[in-house]
C-alpha cells in the first residue's frame, strides 16, 4: 500500500512539473502557433501516460481497508 501512495505522489509532481513545462511554452503560442502544437505534443502524450498510471493506483487504493481511528497495540 505505503509504495502505491509513493508513486502516486511521484507521479502527480511529475504531472505538475509537466503542467508548468506547458504553461512556459504556452507563452509562445502567440509567436508561433505551430511550434507550440508541436513542442506541447510530446508533453501531453507523458500527462495522459501519467494520467492512466495515477488511476491505476489509484484504484489499487479504493480496495485496502481504512486504517483504524484506534491505534493497535504493539
């Protein structure tokens, strides 16, 4: 469980760094419109990538049970 909620988060900083790659670039856009569609492709096929891999553990997750609001003893 502890390694799904690791790479989760790996995973999620990895997409905002991508996001924000995105965001610079966007800053062309009005420059040149074609050099943008091609330079935010290869960045956009990584965050749908990431996306579907972010669902997957996701999903793993739903199914571990709640950890208890009493602690066990040791």
């Amino acid at each position: 469980m502890n390694e799904n909620i690791l790479r989760a988060q790996v995973t999620t900083r990895q997409m905002k760094l991508l996001v924000e790659a995105l965001e610079d670039l966007c800053k062309q856009l009005p420059k040149n419109p074609k050099l943008y569609a091609l330079m935010a492709e290869a960045p956009l096929d990584h965050i749908g990538r990431m996306r579907d891999e972010l669902d997957q553990y996701l999903e793993e997750l739903k199914h571990v049970p709640a950890a208890s609001s009493q602690a066990e003893p040791v």
